[in-house]
C-alpha cells in the first residue's frame, strides 16, 4: 500500500493522504458520460468509448487528486454560439483522430511499466496542451492533459508555447488564456483559445424598383358593384431627372483573418444589372436610375423605357385638332365628334368618346364611355377599359371590360367582361374569340343581339375592312379615268393606284396572320393543353338574343336564368 502512495505521489505530485485511505478506486474508469440530451441548439460533442486512452488518463489523474470532472470534449463552450450542424459534425470527425492520437501518446508516457517483475514509474512530465484548428482556420481549440510526477503544472508559460508552436497569434482569449491555470477544469476540457476574424463577403448588387414591370389590369368592383374607370390610368409619369428605380452597388466585402493570422480573400459581391432602357440613363452617384426625358415609364424587354406623352388639358376639339403620336396620350377632358386621336402607346381619356376614330397601340381607357352615335370606330392593339360601349365599332387584340354595351359591334380576340354595373349586352354584334361574361344578355322587348364566339375576329374584321377600302378605292380610280385628261387627274391616278397597292399589300400581310394563328390554334387544341371551351356566361338570357359558337347557331326563344352555353359534340349545350 505505501509503494502504491508513492507512485501516485510520483505520477502526479500530491500526497499519498490526499487520496482516499479506506476504500482504493478502482483503475477502470467510470463509464463516460451521456451525450448530452436533445434540444433545440445541442452542442457538438465528441464521444468517445469507454476504455478510450483519455478515460484512462482521467482515471490516473483522478486517482491522485482525489476528484476530477469528467472529460467533456464540446466544441461550443456555454456561451459560444452553436455551429451549423453539418459545419460541428465535420469538425467533429476532423477532430477525433487528434484526440486518439494525442491521448494514446500520453498515456503510453503515463502508466507504470513492469520489467522483469519490477514495477518502472514515468518520467516526470510537464503538463502538455494539444492545439486543433478549424479547416476554415478560424478557431482554435485547446485540450490540456495534467502533469505526470514532479511535471509542471498548467502554466501561462506552457499555454503560450503551445500556442506559438501551432503559430496562432491573431484572436487570442486573453482572459481565457490566464484564467485557465487556475480552473478546476482545465484539464480533460475543450476550449475556444483563439477565434479568427472571419471574411465578410461583398453584398449582391440590386435595383429597386419604382414603377411596375408589369401592369395590374384588373378593375376593381366596389360594394355597389361598379368600377371607377377613372382611377384605371396606365399611364405612369415621370419628370426628367426623375427616378426610376434605385441601383445599390455590389459592395467588395471585407477581408478575414485567420487565429494563425493568415489573411482571407475578400468574395466581392456580384455586380448588378441596371435595367437601363432607351431615354434613361444612370445617375452621377451610380445610385439611381432616371429619367433623361419627361414622359411615361414603362418596362420593355429588359429595361425600363421612358416614352414621350402628349398630354392635354381640355377637349379634343377644334382648339386641339386631330392628334398623331408617337407615344401616350392622355386626354383630361372629350374627345369630340369628328376628331382622330392615333397614339403608338396608350390612349387615357378623363371624359367621353363621341363619334370619333380612336386608335391606340396599347391600351385604351375611357373614365366615362363611349358614345358612337353609330360613326365612332375605336381599335385598340391590347385592352378597352369603359364605362359603357354605346353605338359604336369596337376592336381590342387582348380583352374588352365595361359596364354595357349597348347596339355596338365588337371584335376581340381575348374576353369580353361585362359583369360589373348594370351589366348588360344590348343589341349589336358582339363577337369574342374566347369567352363572353356578363349578368344580362338580350332585352325583355326582343330586341336582336348577336353574340358570336369562335375564330378571329380582329383578324376577320381587318380583312374586311381592307378588302371594302380596296373595292372604294377602284371604284374611285374608275371614275377618276373616265374624266378628261388633265394634269391634276393623272396626279389622282397615280396617288390612287398607290394607295390600293398599299392596302392590297396590308390585305396580303392579314390573311398571312390570320391564317398563322389558325394553324396555332388548331394545333393547340390537338396538344396535351387544350385551351378551355369556348363559352358564355350570364345571369339571364332574353328571347332575341342568336349564339353562334364556331359556325353553330342557337336562336333563344325563352328566357334562361341562369346560363352557361358551351359547344359539345357539334351542338350548343345550355348548363
């Protein structure tokens, strides 16, 4: 019992009545402890078999100083923030075999050795501090074993050797660092000795945007079931100078260094795309996207464009005269019989539509209506927005929405949606490719109206409207030519037959795209992704209204309350 005191006192430098005097502790050691329980952030331990070398070396340890915690090998400390799971499991497994290593040298140096019958005690070593450093080089942990015999204690002296030997210098813990002698647990612990600085990577480039990229077209119905068409201005001003949108630069980030004070490349951020499209131009700063001229915004492609609009204060009227532009234009007030407003882009009127040519590149929207008198022709190359559709000639390439239409005729190649207000489909021909809503249809007197759903109708209204321009051109050229001959006459032919080459030409290029969107058409209701039945919906249908859906007629006789009527299998069906 008394060489065994004096090993112990050898081993670890304490006295043999430190150790237990009635009961020896048993040299295998306890069993390790339990991981730690799951939580909502657990931290990443490393566990380790029982009969692992540093149970065996907390054991000795234990032994000799009489208590000792237990080896805890967490790589968060309790107030360090966790890693991301897959980062800790990785640093992890990097980690154990340094443990293993490391642990297995030391206690080969440790324990007794027998020779020759004869029991060998260690040398006398210096307590020794193991270093490991993250892959990413910016943290570094530190694992202490306990001094063997007379050795050394845990010193400020040992902790900066082993540090200048692994060469970590930048982001030591200087309070950690001194501290640590003289903690019960400074051996058999993992702890974060030294963190780096770690490369803050450059921002992303971004724009923020000012004007829409695209257009909400959706009228809204108030509880009175009406739209206000006055606030459905798509027209989106701009000042010059004014802007766009706001560009924030890529930022270049900032550099890193790791605990062995080696630097850490900058990731710059990736540089951003300026939507810059024609009169804008980027700002002085680089920090804004603006307007080079006044006019309206409007997103195209790939960029934001600012085109010219025309605006006028008042009427179109003989104070104003007909208007050609080559933009928006944005009417406050009428737009008087008699009168041409012609825009590439759209046309807004604040007032009514009388008996008058309109024609718009895009949208039209007409806060008030549209009064014909049966002389007004209004095209639109997109949508109609009004108030009310009355004796006039109406054509839209995408969708027509009001409140009525009374004794027009229509053309559209999308929906027609008359739903909000009274609305009521009165009289006239009102034709649609796809569908056609609207809450009545038809008049409780009879009156005739057509609806028709199917084809082109644009398309078809283009061909006729050409092929009638044509036919009173030739008939003017035939009159023309049987006039006595004079300068001023062949002047007349030569301009006439101009013109009906001209017309002849646009007559060849609609049949071209008539007959194009046919074939896709056709080819697109024998796909996969048939488009959806052409139909028409309503509250209530009058006797005297005629459905035609693709050449098939039905005649209403009777009033339907509620209707849905689709073609299936060659005849009209009524839901």
């Amino acid at each position: 019992m008394e060489l065994k005191k004096s090993i112990f006192s050898r081993l670890f430098g304490s006295k043999a009545e430190d150790a237990p005097a009635e009961e020896e502790e048993p040299l295998l050691p306890d069993l390790p402890p339990e991981p730690p329980a799951a939580g909502p952030t657990p931290r990443h331990e490393l566990i380790l078999p029982e009969d692992h070398a540093i149970f065996k070396l907390w054991v000795l340890r234990r032994d000799g100083a009489g208590w000792l915690s237990k080896p805890e090998l967490c790589l968060e400390g309790e107030n360090d923030p966790i890693m991301p799971d897959d980062e800790g499991k990785k640093e992890l497994l990097r980690l154990q075999p340094v443990i293993n290593a490391s642990a297995s040298a030391r206690y080969d140096k440790a324990r007794t050795r027998t020779q020759d019958g004869m029991d060998i005690p260690p040398s006398d070593l210096d307590a020794e501090v193991v270093i490991f450093l993250s892959r990413d080089g910016l943290t570094a942990w530190l694992l202490a074993y306990p001094p063997v015999g007379l050795g050394n204690d845990l010193n400020i002296g040992i902790l900066k050797s082993s540090l200048d030997s692994f060469h970590v210098t930048h982001g030591v813990d200087q309070e950690l660092l001194h501290a640590l002698p003289k903690d019960p647990d400074r051996y058999f612990h993992l702890f974060v000795i030294a963190r780096g600085t770690p490369m803050i990577p450059g921002l992303h480039g971004r724009v923020v945007d000012l004007f829409p990229r695209v257009e909400e077209r959706k009228l809204t119905v108030d509880e009175n079931n009406r739209v206000d068409f006055t606030e459905l201005n798509f027209i989106h001003n701009v000042e010059q100078g004014g802007v766009i949108c706001q560009i924030f630069p890529a930022t270049e980030g900032t550099p890193g260094i790791t605990v062995q004070d080696q630097p850490i490349p900058i990731r710059p951020g990736k540089p951003v795309v300026i939507p810059q499209g024609r009169n804008t131009e980027v700002s002085e700063d680089g920090q804004a996207l603006v307007a080079s001229i006044a006019g309206h915004v409007e997103f195209s492609g790939r960029g934001f464009q600012v085109k010219p609009v025309l605006d006028i204060p008042g009427n179109v009227d003989f104070s104003v005269g007909d208007i050609s532009f080559l933009g928006d234009v944005c009417v406050h007030g009428d737009i008087c019989s008699g009168f041409t407003v012609r825009a590439t882009g759209s046309i807004t009127v604040g007032g009514v539509v009388e008996a008058c040519i309109v024609e718009a590149g895009r949208d039209l929207v007409v806060a008030q209506g549209i009064q014909g008198d049966s002389q007004a022709i209004i095209r639109a190359q997109r949508n109609v927005f009004a108030k009310y559709l009355e004796n006039s000639c109406v054509y839209a390439k995408e969708n027509i929405e009001a409140e009525c239409i009374i004794n027009c005729n229509v053309y559209c190649d999308g929906s027609v949606q008359i739903r909000a207000g009274r609305g009521s489909i009165i009289g006239g021909q009102t034709r649609s490719a796809r569908e056609i809503n609207a809450n009545i249809v038809g008049s409780r007197v009879g009156n005739r109206t057509d609806v028709m759903l199917g084809g082109q109708p644009c398309e078809d209204y283009d061909v006729d409207t050409l092929t009638r321009e044509i036919k009173e051109l030739e008939q003017t050229l035939t009159q023309t030519e049987r006039q006595p001959d004079s300068p001023a006459k062949n002047g007349r032919i030569g301009k006439l037959r101009m013109q009906i080459l001209v017309t002849k030409s646009k007559l060849d290029q609609s049949r071209k795209e008539r007959d194009q969107i046919a074939q896709e058409a056709q080819a697109l209701s024998e796909g996969e992704e048939a488009p959806p039945p052409r139909r028409m919906r309503c509250t209530t249908v009058h006797p005297g209204v005629v459905l035609n859906i693709d050449g098939v007629t039905y005649h209403f006789r009777d009033q339907v309350s509620p209707c849905s009527a689709t073609l299936s299998d060659g005849e009209i069906r009524l839901i």
